[in-house]
C-alpha cells in the first residue's frame, strides 16, 4: 500500500541533484571562496578579525594562543572544521604572502619553503596594527549585521575597511564554476589612485595606471608586460610574467655564481631549490658546481656556484626557462560585488571601495550625530540645573524617592526625562564652579561637533573630504616603499644550446630505410666501419664526423624533412641498428631516406635544388626550410608532389659560392639527356611544385639527374641499363641547352629488346663505382676497361640481370676513404 504521508514527496533524483547543488554553489560562491569587493575578504577571514577583536585581542594588548582565537570564530561564527579557520589565520600572518599582513603570530606560522605551521596550541596571535583600519568604527552602525548560524550574536556581513584591502592584499580562491586571482599592490600607490578617483571621478585607467604602475608582491621580484597589465586592469583578465631578482657575480679562478635574492610570489623556495640541483645533477646544462640555499633573518638569497670559465647568462637564462625561477602569473579578478561574483578591473573595484567608504563615513556620522545630541541634550539639562541649583536642591530634598524627585523636576521647571535623570545622579562635587566652567565648553564643543556633522552628512563634498583626509592618514602611517620592478616588455629568453650540451665530436650514420644515430669516437674506433647495426639490404646515406653542436636536415623521397640537432640524435654503440625516424615523426612504410646534410649553425644562405620523377625541378631557400616549433614531433615538407607515385629523385644543396658554371644533366628512361644552367632553376617555397624538368614522350619519365661543372674535365658520365649494359661518356657528350627541352638520345635504339637507362652517376678517376643489385649482388666497375663512348653506344654488358639481379644503385666509393 502506497505511503500517503505529507512529509514523503515524489521528486525526480535530477531535480533533487541539480536544487541541492545549486544551493551549494551559491553558498560557497557568495559565503565561501570569493572575497567581497568592499573589503577583500573572504567570509572565514572577516569572522577571525571581528572575533578577535570582539575578544580585545588586539595590537596593542599581548598575544594569546591561537587555539583560543580557533575556538572562539568556530563557536560563535564559523561552524566549518578547526583546521581551515587556523589555516585562514596563519595565511593571514604570513608576510610573504600578504603585503599588509592582518595577524601577528609569535612561534612557527610557516615558510617560504612550504613548511607546515606549528599546531595551534603552540602559536600565539593578535590583530596586527593595520588590522585596526579594517575594524574602525564598526561599533557606530557603520555597516550591516546579520545573526549568526545559531542566531546567538550578530556578525558583521562587511567590514568598515579603512584602506582598499582588496588590491593591497590580493585575493585567491575557486569555488563552483569561479576562481579568482588577485596579485597584491602598494598601499600608497593604492591609497594615492582611491584619491586621485575622489577628486577626478572620470579619471581614465591610463592615468590611474601612471600612480598604480602595477602588482607590488611581497616577495619583490621583475615584473614584465605593461600591456598585459593594462589590459588585466581594464578586463580583469591578463597575463604577465613575473621572474626572480638575479645577479653575477664574479669570483677568483676565471669563476662566477648567480646570486637570487628575490623570488616570484607564492614559489616554494625549497622546491625551486631542489629543481635547480636536479639540473645539475641530471647533467642537463653543464657548468653548475653546487647550489646553495643561503637564506637566513637578513632575506633571501640563493646561491648557483659555477664551474671556471663558463657562460654564467646562458646558465642563468636556462634556469629562468626552465624552473620556477620565472613564472607567468594569470589575472583573474573575481569579487562579489551586491552578492553577485563579477570580473572586475581597476576602476570598478576602486569606485565600488569608495561607495562603500560613503556609506561607512556617513553612517558613522549620523551615528556620532545622535549621541552628540543626546549629549547636548544632557549637557544643556545640567547648565539650566546649575543655574537655578538652590531651587533644585530644595525640590529633590522635599521630595520622596528618586523618581518623585525626577518628576517634580520635569514638573516643575520642565526639564525632560533623560535630563532630570542626570540632574538627580549628579554627584555633590561636580557643583562647583569648575564643572560649570566644563560643561559650558562641552556645550560650545558639542554644537561645533554637531554643525562639522550636519555638514558631513548634507554636503557630499565634505563627506568627499573626510575619506580624502582619512586615507591620507592610512597612507602617511603604514605606505612603504614599492618591492616589484615593474618592466614594459617581456624579454624573450634565448637558451643557447652550448649550455646545455658539451661540445664533442661523435660519429653519425644515417641509413636508406631511416635508422638515424650518432655514436662516441670511441665505440666507432672499437669496432669495424662495416659493423654498423644496419641491415643487409639497408646501406648508409650519411657516415660522417660531426659535433654535438651541429646541425642535420635528413630528406625524404616523399618530399618530407626531418631536422636535428646532432645531440639530438640517439646515442648508440657504432654496432647497434640506431633509431627509426617512424619513431618520432609520422613517415610512410615505403618511404626512404635521399640525402642527409650537416651545417655548423641556421645562418645558411645556400639553396636546396630537388627534382622529382614527375617531370618538376625546383630550388627551395635553406631560410626556408628552417626548423619549426614542433619539428620533434612533425616532419616538415620541403617540395608538394602530385600523387604517391611521384618519388623524388635526389637533393642537392647548392652553397652561395658554388660556380656559376655548374650545369644541371638530367636523363629520361628512354635516354634522352639535356642539360641547363642551375640559375634556370626559379627559387620557389617549400610547398611549390616546382617547374617543368624536361619535354618528355608520352611513355617516358625522368630517371636521374646530377649537377656538374661543365669546365670540369675529370667528371664522367656513367650510365647503365636495364639489360646490365655499362658505358660512360664524357659531360661534354650532353649539348648545353635550356630547361624544358627534349634533349639528345645518348644511346642507340634498338628495334628488339631496346637498352632503357636505369641508373646515372657522376663519376671521376677519384672513386671506385659498383652496382648493387635487387639480389644484393655486389659488382665493381673497372674503368681502365672502358673507354669513353660516344653518344650512340650502347657500351658493354656488366651484369646479367637474370643471374645477377636487376640494378638497384651506384655505390661510390672513394679512394682516399
């Protein structure tokens, strides 16, 4: 049978879930995390101040535990775990968190270094001094009260705040779907800025931004970007980079050290430290002998010992990249203003603290109005008594009682009830002449004070006045000196990499399928050049001596460039396989390596001339094919291929000193060969096609091509085909035409089984050639048994491909090797 009770209701789980949880949103956005924009604090940190002050533990009294002042916000107005409210007030008393700090604790209250505070009943606090503006006045109805979670005793829901703590102290917290990030300012600049609001209320963010230049950290520091910063101040959003005090100092022996003795705000110390020593003990810069942290009651100060005779800024700018040494800091201004989280900027919250300053001034003073009144009042009552006082006396002692006497007094000589009241308590001494001397200069202060009052509270002006001269006063008692530099521009950080990487010349080899890897001179010496790990079908693109430093640009036959530094590359014994480019960058199963080349820096100025098997020749700029940012991950595409069956054929690089005679020779399959100048070749980006090569027959296509000197006497052409037929020719044999020509035939055809060129080199009495075939059949070439052909020879046979395989490459090797 079905409950049928009122107090059991039938609700969806999903409206359950979401009413719950959007009542716990907004109390923790309004009650909790966000602080409010009148007076910058949170609502745990405004009950501790009010309940100590409540307890008279105050500055000027002595400290008491702190457990006293835990205890005392947890049962009269905080009901939340003790932990969390100690938390809240150690925060408080933390210098270097906290640029005006609100509570003096004696005993540990924590450290730069993270180290936990002491419990709670070993510590002792007390407001500090600058407490005392927050608290001001809040015993005149200055603001409004709320009761608190048991309905015992009321709390402030704001405090009078005499000082824009707001900015000065800086905020942080996250609650549901808000966070904010508040950095702290300079009192003074703050103060000077709330002013300068007052008497200019359209005062642009420009000006405000020449007396408030920026953040001021207790922990001091550079910061950098003044546009972030203007941009934080108009939005409440931005980002600026705040990076450690540092200097050089040079010491005896050719050594130095680094020498930081401010740090950014809210870096653990201790944990930044220990980062930097990671660095020297990983090895990852070489030139740090010992960090020290030497820190002590004089201030801060860290310690980077340097070894003899090294780059102490390219260490230091290192170890700004890449610790905690320089950090961005995230603006992210978010208060409660009229109970709602806003994002604000510098203006809003300033004229939202100076509303609230009207507010608390004038309720003040029509607080002090109404006592002074009442004062008067009295004070008026006790003159009139004084000046008829035999005739009082002789009222009051013929009268019965206390309160017979009050109303034969109002009866009589039509005083009120309060003044009869403090004509009856009067005491015997004060009729003398002397207090009525003192009461008629009270009556003269009080209608003075009255008059001052009157005008506060009428004239807006006045009003405007009064927090003009109380905030100059804040200022002139507690403003210090600016600790943050601020600078204009970020200054970008160049790591150059001889500070991280010993300069050492290793070997490396770079293979056909992709193994890449540079190996120690001495694993090399140890073992045979032909032990190189590869594969017996795979064979070296790239076997050379090259430094640490240098720099490698390894080219694909699918139009991909992968770029390293040689440190870069794995470090592996001479006999092991190396690394696959697959490995770090997206390459094809088919695709396989052409050239590789190495330079001492980027500051190149040559070219890079490839062509492709689909008829395109180009030349491409080294500035060009610089390496990006994400060049580790990604390889980079230096010519743009029609379709994936066009491979290209080779890479030269072309130095900005070659000779101007140099010619390109390129030949088709059907053996058609031209040559042309390399300045008919148009430099063109890495993602052109390129140019038509040669004017080729319908079944015919590119083959291979070399660059060649045409004056050179010594280079030969070596040609041979698919039926194993050899010959080679002189380069004067190829007439010099331009780009895009047919060409001549340069051998003869044939009507039954045709010769068709498969492989071209350039060759010269230096370099002993051999033929590597599909069956990994090895065949040197004799020259002394060739002579130089003509154009229509054939030559003669080498090699049966039936036998010996089809011919894959020409392997040159040579002689002084």
């Amino acid at each position: 049978m079905a409950n049928k009770s009122p107090k059991i209701q039938d609700i969806p789980l999903e409206k359950i879930m979401g009413d719950r949880f959007e009542r716990y949103s907004k109390s923790i956005i309004q009650q909790r995390a966000l602080p409010d924009i009148r007076d910058g604090l949170k609502p745990v940190q405004r009950r501790i101040l009010y309940s100590m002050y409540l307890d008279g533990n105050t500055y000027d009294k002595g400290f008491r535990k702190s457990a006293k002042g835990v205890g005392n916000v947890m049962g009269n107005f905080h009901p939340h775990g003790d932990s969390s409210i100690y938390e809240a007030m150690v925060r408080l008393s933390q210098d270097w968190k906290l640029r005006a700090p609100l509570i003096e604790m004696h005993g540990n209250n924590g450290s730069m270094d993270g180290d936990p505070p002491a419990a709670m009943r070993y510590t002792e606090a007390r407001l500090s001094k600058i407490s005392a503006e927050m608290l001001r006045d809040i015993n005149k109805g200055t603001v409004d009260e709320e009761w608190n979670f048991d309905d015992t005793e009321k709390e402030p829901k704001v405090l009078p705040a005499r000082f824009p703590n707001l900015l000065v102290n800086g905020a942080t917290g996250i609650s549901a779907g808000y966070a904010t990030e508040i950095p702290p300012h300079n009192l003074g600049e703050v103060i000077e800025a709330t002013i300068k609001l007052i008497d200019e209320p359209d005062t642009s963010l420009d000006d405000l931004m020449k007396i408030v230049k920026g953040p001021d950290f207790p922990t001091g520091g550079i910061l950098q970007g003044a546009s972030s910063i203007k941009e934080a101040y108009k939005t409440g959003r931005g980002k600026v980079y705040l990076k450690s005090k540092t200097t050089i100092q040079e010491l005896r022996g050719h050594k130095s050290q680094i020498v930081i003795t401010e740090i950014p705000y809210e870096v653990n110390k201790a944990v930044l430290v220990k980062k930097m020593d990671e660095v020297r003990v990983l090895k990852k810069v070489d030139g740090i002998a010992e960090v020290r942290d030497e820190s002590d009651r004089k201030g801060l100060s860290i310690v980077v010992e340097l070894k003899r005779d090294v780059d102490a800024q390219g260490i230091l700018n290192y170890l700004l990249k890449n610790t905690d040494l320089q950090i961005s800091y995230n603006f992210n201004m978010v208060a409660i203003s009229e109970m709602t989280p806003q994002q604000v900027g510098l203006i809003k919250i300033l004229k939202e603290y100076i509303k609230h300053q009207e507010d608390v001034v004038l309720r003040r003073s029509q607080f002090d109005l109404e006592k002074a009144k009442k004062r008067l009042h009295i004070v008026e009552g006790l003159i009139k008594a004084l000046s008829i006082l035999d005739k009082v006396i002789k009222t009051i002692r013929g009268s019965k009682n206390k309160s017979d006497a009050k109303n034969n007094l109002v009866k009589e000589y039509q005083f009120t009830e309060p003044q009869a009241e403090a004509i009856v308590s009067l005491q015997l001494y004060r009729l003398t002449n002397t207090d009525v001397t003192e009461l008629e200069k009270e009556d003269k202060e009080l209608n003075e004070l009255i008059t001052s009052l009157n005008k506060i509270i009428n004239d807006h002006t006045t009003l405007m006045n009064v927090i003009k001269k109380e905030l100059q006063q804040v200022k002139d008692t507690y403003a210090d000196k600016r600790r943050t530099k601020i600078q204009a521009k970020v200054d970008e950080i160049k790591v150059d990499t001889k500070v991280m990487v010993a300069s050492e010349e290793v070997r490396v080899l770079v293979s056909h399928d992709g193994y890449v890897k540079r190996s120690s001179q001495r694993s090399y010496m140890a073992s045979e050049p032909s032990e190189n790990g590869l594969k017996d079908e795979d064979y070296p693109i790239l076997d050379v001596e090259a430094n640490t430093l240098d720099h490698i640009f390894i080219f694909t036959d699918k139009g991909n460039l992968v770029y390293r530094q040689i440190y870069e590359l794995e470090d592996s014994r001479w006999k092991d396989t190396g690394s696959h480019l697959s490995q770090e960058v997206g390459l094809a199963n088919d695709e396989s390596v052409l050239k590789a080349f190495i330079f001492k820096d980027l500051k190149q100025t040559g070219t890079f001339i490839t062509g492709t098997n689909g008829n395109y020749i180009k030349q491409v700029s080294f500035e060009d094919l610089l390496p990006g940012r994400t060049y580790k991950s990604r390889a980079a595409r230096y010519i743009k291929l029609k379709d994936d069956q066009t491979r290209v054929l080779d890479v030269d690089y072309i130095a900005p000193d070659a000779s101007k005679d140099d010619l390109v020779y390129v030949f088709t399959k059907h053996s058609y060969a031209s040559a042309f100048p390399i300045s008919e070749v148009p430099v063109v980006g890495s993602k052109a096609v390129g140019v038509k090569f040669v004017s080729l027959k319908q079944d015919d296509q590119v083959v291979s091509y070399f660059i060649a000197d045409q004056n050179d006497q010594t280079d030969k052409i070596a040609l041979l085909t698919q039926r194993g037929s050899y010959k080679q020719m002189k380069l004067a044999e190829i007439p010099v035409t331009s780009r895009a020509r047919r060409g001549v035939l340069t051998l003869r055809e044939l009507k039954r089984l045709p010769h068709r060129i498969q492989l071209i080199a350039k060759t010269n009495k230096d370099t002993e050639l051999h033929v590597i075939t599909d069956q990994n059949s090895d065949i040197a070439i004799d020259f002394s048994a060739h002579n130089d052909a003509d154009r229509y020879s054939n030559g003669s046979f080498i090699l049966d491909p039936e036998t010996d395989g089809l011919p894959l490459r020409f392997q040159k090797i040579y002689k002084e090797e």
